[in-house]
C-alpha cells in the first residue's frame, strides 16, 4: 500500500474541522498522520474535531504557508506527502482516489479543483477569482509529491510570504529537475471566498511575487505555468497617465493634461467594464468594481517595483561550494566507514535554503588518503554516496585524491577543484561561493575567482582566521555562511 502524510497549514480557519471531518470519515487507505501546522504567529490551542486518524499540530509561528508546508513534509517519514489548504472541502472517496493517482511513474499529482458558483446569479470579481483554481497548474490547494522530490529540491521558498506563486515556483523547479508531474482524477472542494470591499486591491501584494518569478524563470515564467500575459504593462501605462495628468495639470499644460486624462480614463473605463460585465452588476458590485479599478493600476505597480527592489538587494550566488570535513559532515581522519558520516548542525536547513532558491550546490573535498593508501578509493565512493544520501543530492563531487608531495593542480589551496565544478555546473567561477573550514578553503576559491566564506573549528587556525577576515568572510555556522552569501556586505 502506498504510504503517505497529509499536511495542513493553517491559520485556525474554521473550515479546518470540516476539512478534518472529511479525511477521517472517507474510504480507501487511511494517511500515515495528518500534521496540521498552525502558522499563527500566537493564540490558543486549535479546536479541532476528535478523529480516529492520528493528527500531530505543529506550530510555525508565522513564517507563512511556504514556511509552514516546509515545516509539515519535514517531519513526515511517508514516500509521499499530500499538502491540502484548511478552506477546501474532500469528498468520501478521496483517500481512494489519492492512492490510485499515487502512481510508481510519477513523482507528483495535482487533485481536481471544483469551486461551487451561485446557480442563481452571476459569480461576483471575487467569486471568479477562486473558479479560477479550477484550472491553474500545480497548486497546493491539492498537491502531493514524493518526499525525495522535496528533498532534493528545497521544499518551497520561503521568500513567498503568502500563500501566492510559492506552490508554482516549487513546481518549475521539480519540472526543470527532471521530475513527472501529473493531474490524478481526486477531487478537491474549494468555496468561493467571500471577500470585503477592498480585498481585489490588498490582493495586488501579488505583484512582488511575480517579480520573484521572473528573477528565478526569466521573461517565460507565465507560459511556463500556464497562465495568461497578465496586466501589469496596461496597469503601468494607466499610472504613467494618472500621474503625468497630474504633472501637467499642475504646470497649466491643459491641453496636454485633457488629453493624458482622457487616456487614463478610457483604460480605466476598460479594466472596470472588464470586470463588472460577467458579474451580477448589483449596485453594490459595480460601486466596487469602479473604486477598485480606479486604485489596483498604481498599487499593483508600486507592489511590482517594491518587489524588483527585494530581488536586487536579495540576488544571491549561482552556485554555493562546500569542504566536506567538518564542514556538511563531522571530520573523521581518513574517513572509510560509510556508518559513521554524521552531518555538522545546521547543514540541512542550509542546503534546504538553497536548493529552494534555485542556487547550485556541491562538494569540493580534499581526500589524500586513497593516495597514501589508508582508505580504498571503493571506501570513498561509499562515504561520498553516504554523504549525498543523508544531505543530497549535490549537483556536483569534485574530489582531490592526491598527496602535497604529487604537485597536482586540483589539491586545495590549488583552484582546480573549484574551476572544475564551476565548469561541471555551466556557472561563471566568479559567482560561485565557496564555505570550507580551513584556510586552504579559502585559498582555493580566491585562486579560482570565487568569493570565500571560512567557518571556524576547533582545529582552524588562527592565523587562518584572521586571513580570512582580511580577504574573504567568516560565519559561525554552515547556516550563518549561507545567509551571509547572500549579503552584500562583507563581515
């Protein structure tokens, strides 16, 4: 039988009890455990219903639904993890139909959104909106993935604040890795939401998400996940006319200011009919649909821009390089016994970190002991799959099996390991980083080109220290190396 987790974050919505209701009460192969993740920043313990079903509540403390899912598929141990949004309801067969599209050929599947519309009336701007789920690619409403696929990819990222792009942006990336994604044949309940007055226009917030989207699967990133053009460039040419009426008004340019105004409200007479025609045109609907078009050109614009600054201020490496000993794994002189490769704190949620960015990882390792003959190079080999097993997979090994007394190029503090891996990933040498914990670490990358991150030891040197300090950076951890990669200031 096909093993798997559900995950639910959550914000204590109380649709969360129907939905819970719903998975203990179906037929077919029950779920390992549902881990309900509250991603409430405080508050009380969650109501929840008394269900057969194991159900374990972890708490996110806030870090938002890409945080929260990645704290959910952690802690599960099954082949696959299922992620469903509290608000969406299941029918009785789902946990049959879940297993049935859990096929050994694939590496995930998306659950059939249905979103009941009024039969009476037309469906209001926001109505829509959430029909609109109903055919998108790949979002969490009802996900599953194979847990390896999350592994290898990073989970979701976390520079997501809200639940947005996060659940497309994971997708691209398990695509571009390689990995299967299918639409299976369960079902998923999602309720049309009902929203305030103002709700399409906080909704803009969206726009710096695209902007993230577009720095990580450039100007196609839309196509790629099967949406349309979009607005922005329309939303644009409204402010520019809004504020240059404003300009030109204020200079006693008439003339100019008339015609500019006539622009600005031709486009926005345009956007406001676009959404008022399909709806129920109530008064109350179309008052809205007027505010509202008149305010999302200028604030979907200034969400975009605000976004395009994170994503400056936040461009990171291409690719990230790391020592092996005693820096992804605690150092064991010549190391040949695969058992006893024991991962350094922190290391995991590093790489975690950065394969979910997009950014390239691998290993550039030192190992004389296959040329002084204490370990066997079939020894290494173990190790290394040990390795990439536990904190894996690395998208490059470039390992120096060589004494000092060889004079080869590729030994660190030599820049040979660091060039080849650069080359190996298809990335400029000068953007990558390099995180080791010795000084010829340090030395290989500054040889090569790259930028050089030491993380001190017990057995580092402090003369080794104190170089690095003058010509590279220094972090306590493995996990304060990764974010200082991606700083622009150097400690």
């Amino acid at each position: 039988m096909t093993a798997y987790t559900v995950v639910i974050p959550t914000v204590g919505r109380p649709a969360l009890r129907t939905l819970l209701s719903g998975l203990d009460h179906g037929d077919g192969p029950p779920p390992a455990e549902i881990i309900v993740v509250d991603d409430r920043p405080d508050g009380e313990e969650l109501d929840l219903p008394g269900l057969r079903l194991p159900v374990r509540v972890l708490r996110s403390g806030g870090r938002g639904p890409a945080g929260a899912r990645n704290l959910g598929w952690q802690a599960a141990s099954t082949e696959w993890v299922a992620f469903l949004d509290d608000d969406v309801r299941v029918p009785a067969d789902w946990r049959r139909l879940l297993v049935e599209d859990l096929r050994p050929d694939i590496d995930a599947s998306q659950g059939r959104i249905q979103v009941p519309l009024p039969p009476d009336r037309r469906p209001t701007d926001d109505e829509r909106g959430t029909a609109g789920l109903a055919t998108a690619r790949w979002i969490t409403a009802d996900m599953a993935y194979r847990r390896e696929v999350l592994i290898a990819i990073g989970g979701f990222d976390e520079r997501f604040p809200r639940a947005f792009r996060e659940d497309a942006d994971l997708a691209l990336r398990a695509e571009q890795a390689g990995y299967r994604l299918e639409r299976g044949q369960r079902v998923t309940i999602h309720p049309a939401r009902q929203a305030d007055f103002f709700a399409s226009v906080r909704a803009q917030r969206g726009n710096a998400d695209n902007a993230l989207m577009r720095a990580k699967f450039g100007r196609d990133w839309r196509k790629d996940t099967g949406e349309g053009p979009g607005r922005l460039g329309k939303h644009a040419l409204t402010t520019a006319l809004a504020a240059a009426t404003l300009g030109l008004a204020g200079t006693g340019r008439g003339r100019w200011a008339r015609f500019t105004a006539g622009a600005w409200l031709g486009l926005t007479a345009e956007f406001a009919l676009r959404r008022i025609l399909p709806g129920p045109r109530t008064p109350g609907e179309i008052a809205r649909m007027l505010v509202t078009s008149v305010l999302i050109p200028p604030v979907a614009c200034a969400h975009r821009l605000a976004g395009e600054a994170r994503v400056r201020a936040d461009r990171g490496p291409a690719a990230v390089l790391f020592d092996r000993d005693d820096t992804l794994i605690t150092d064991v002189p010549y190391l040949a016994d695969a058992d006893q490769v024991k991962p350094m704190p922190g290391v995991e949620e590093a790489l975690r970190r950065l394969r979910s960015r997009g950014v390239r990882v691998g290993v550039v390792s030192n190992q004389s002991g296959v040329a002084h003959g204490l370990i066997t190079p079939e020894q290494l080999a173990e190790v290394n799959a040990k390795v990439d097993e536990l904190l894996g997979p690395f998208d490059t090994w470039q390992v120096c099996v060589h004494r000092d007394a060889d004079s080869c190029s590729c030994r660190k503090p030599q820049p040979g390991l660091v060039e080849q891996a650069a080359q190996d990933l298809g990335v400029p040498v000068g953007q990558c980083v390099v995180i080791g914990d010795i000084g010829s670490d340090v030395q290989a990358a500054l040889a090569a080109g790259a930028q050089a991150i030491l993380v001190p030891t017990e057995k580092t040197k402090p003369e080794e220290i104190e170089h690095a300090r003058r010509y590279a950076r220094v972090a306590d951890t493995v996990d304060d190396a990764v974010a200082l990669a991606f700083a622009g200031s150097r400690s």
